[in-house]
C-alpha cells in the first residue's frame, strides 16, 4: 500500500477518528426494535433515524482541504 494515496482532499472535521462504535449501537438498537414490532405483528417500522441521531456521534462530518499535506494523503 505504499503507493495508494487518497484522490480528494476531504478530511473529518473533529479530532475523532472513527465512528464505528456509534454506528454498530445506532444499527443494533434499530435492529432490536424492529425484532421486537416484528413479533409484536406490527405494521409500521420506524427509520434508523428516528432511532438514533447522527450529530451526536463524535465525528461532525467531513470538510474538503486544499491545503492538506502529502503525508495525510497516503491509506
């Protein structure tokens, strides 16, 4: 891999690396609650984003740089 390098310059906005734990609880409690309504015979489901709320995670999304250096552009 040393000769793979990131094609556009865009990089998260906080110091925050990865939001997987985030997205693995957000996705676990979503599919709990629909096995739950699922054995309740319930027709309405409700969407992941009723569920769970995206700005709470550590990471605020992510910013193009022009500015950002070659080291940060090597996987």
């Amino acid at each position: 891999m040393s000769r793979s390098r990131k094609k556009t310059k865009i990089r998260g906005i906080t110091t925050s690396i990865t939001e997987k734990k985030e997205k693995q609880e957000a996705n676990r409690k979503f599919r709990r609650t629909i096995n739950q309504k699922v054995k309740l015979g319930e027709d309405h489901f409700p969407l992941l984003k009723e569920l769970s709320n995206v700005w709470c995670f550590s990471k605020d999304g992510k910013r193009y740089d022009s500015e950002m250096e070659e080291k940060y552009l090597r996987k």
